[in-house]
C-alpha cells in the first residue's frame, strides 16, 4: 500500500484505527498446493498447501467440517506425516487448520487427540510478519516433523 492510499485511508478511519491501515508484511509464501485423498481410511480428502520462508517449511493442511465429523484419521494423518518429512517436500512442521464452524464437540474431541500425538495450538506470526496472528475460521495446530 502506497503512502497515498494510507493517509486517505487514515483520514476516513480517524487516528485512532490507523493500526487497520498498515499492510501486512508477509515473511513467507507458498509454493505448493496439495489435495489428498485417503482410500485406506473412510475416504477422507485433504486439501492443503505447502509454505516456505528463509528460516522454515511448511505444510499446512485443512480439516474442514467433513473431516472433523469423526471420521477414522489415523491412516490419513500418518500419510500426511510421511509426506511432509519425505524427500522433496522436507517440511519443518505440519501445520492443521481445524474449522472452528465444524460440530463443537467433534472438533474438541479431534484437537485432544491430536494433542496426544503431540500437535500443539500454534499461531502464525512467523509466517505474517505480525504478532498473535489467529483466525476466526481455522484453529492452528502445528507438530515439528
């Protein structure tokens, strides 16, 4: 956002909101997109990306309502885990996005177990560029691989 477009934008929000007017400075991009289906396990389908800065890699990887709905993830998630550590993809970490819009109680039941596998609540400042960075969609859980 150019110098211009701030001040006019400024100018309409008043002072007091000038924090909304700053763009946000990305530290990292994505570089790859990935959909995959799990045929072991109920069928299940990930859709996801691969994301990279200068300190790290990424894969992140969307479980959105048909996924939480208490499906058998456990041939899924171990695929997942095996392609983010394989040779070419060689991320740092798996990151799942969980839909906060999915059934509340297959969603708290899915982030405990994956806790126990060792998943942590994770935000992504290190890819924004910004401080406690959150989403009112998605609840990240992020696992070093």
């Amino acid at each position: 956002m150019d110098a211009h477009n701030e001040e006019q934008r400024s100018r309409k929000t008043g002072s007091r909101h000038d924090y909304a007017v700053k763009a946000a400075v990305a530290t990292g991009s994505v570089t790859d997109w990935l959909e995959v289906y799990d045929y072991h396990g109920d069928g299940v389908r990930f859709r996801g990306f691969v994301a990279e800065s200068p300190e790290q890699r990424a894969m992140f990887v969307f479980f959105d309502k048909n996924v939480v709905a208490g499906q058998d993830l456990k041939p899924g998630l171990t695929a997942l885990l095996e392609l983010a550590s394989s040779e070419g993809v060689d991320c740092d970490q798996l990151i799942v996005c969980v839909d906060r819009t999915a059934d509340e109680t297959a969603a708290k039941d899915l982030t405990k177990d994956l806790g126990w596998v060792g998943f942590e609540l994770t935000m992504l400042d290190d890819w924004s560029g910004q401080k406690c960075t959150l989403s009112d969609r998605w609840l990240f859980l992020g696992m070093d691989v």
